[in-house]
C-alpha cells in the first residue's frame, strides 16, 4: 500500500514513519500525533506518538526543537490479536493511505511541564 515502515530490531510492535507519510505536515504540526488520530478516528485504533510531542523540547526563544524520527508504534502483543484484526488495521490504512494528503497538523494547546506525551491537549490545525 505504500505505507512507509521503520525498520525497528523490535519483534512485538509495527513502527510506521509518519514524517515520510505525511510529508505536508511540518514537524512542529505533529505528523505523528496527526497520525494516531487518524487511526483512532478512522478505525478506533489505538496507537502511540513516538516522535516531537514525546521527545521535541523546547529552544530558548520558545521553538520546538523537532525529534529526529517521527514515528507510530502499533504494539503487537503475542497471542492477543488474530488475522481478522490484522487485516482490520490494514483495511484502516488503506483509507488513511487514500486520505493522507488532506490530514492536517495539531498544535498544543495545553501541556504540563514533564511527560507532556501523557496528558497534553492538542488542537487540529484547519488550514495548510
């Protein structure tokens, strides 16, 4: 389907490169977190934003200082998911796929000052 993949040592979780999916999506407009609400909004997925909200800090004159990878972990746990769910997923990516150039950005609107990837409030971006 083209969905790009990050190619992880890890055996129990599927990482997708969310920076590469959603190029129109600048870093500082979460492409990952973008992506996770996708997932959940199209499919009731639930994934997790491993990229800027989870490891981006802040500069000096307040800017974000984007993390290296923008990634989704979709964990797999063994012995817990049939094909059927599999394939569910996956019939979920083909519309995320076919959507992916009108998904836009979120910004932060609320975080605490410590492990912001838990509890901040975020606020989809309406225009490119």
């Amino acid at each position: 389907m083209g969905v790009p993949p990050f190619r992880s040592a890890a055996g129990h979780a599927v990482y997708i490169d969310a920076k590469s999916l959603y190029p129109h999506i600048p870093p500082q407009q979460y492409p990952g977190q973008a992506l996770v609400c996708e997932l959940y909004r199209l499919g009731g997925i639930r994934s997790v934003e491993i990229g800027s909200v989870m490891f981006g800090t802040y500069l000096p004159d307040g800017s974000l200082k984007p993390s290296p990878m923008e990634l989704v972990r979709l964990a797999i746990p063994r012995r817990v998911y049939t094909q059927s769910h599999m394939e569910y997923v996956a019939e979920t990516f083909e519309e995320i796929m076919r959507t992916r150039g009108q998904v836009r950005g979120y910004r932060i609107i609320k975080e605490p000052r410590f492990l912001r990837h838990f509890t901040a409030h975020f606020e989809r971006i309406e225009q490119a």
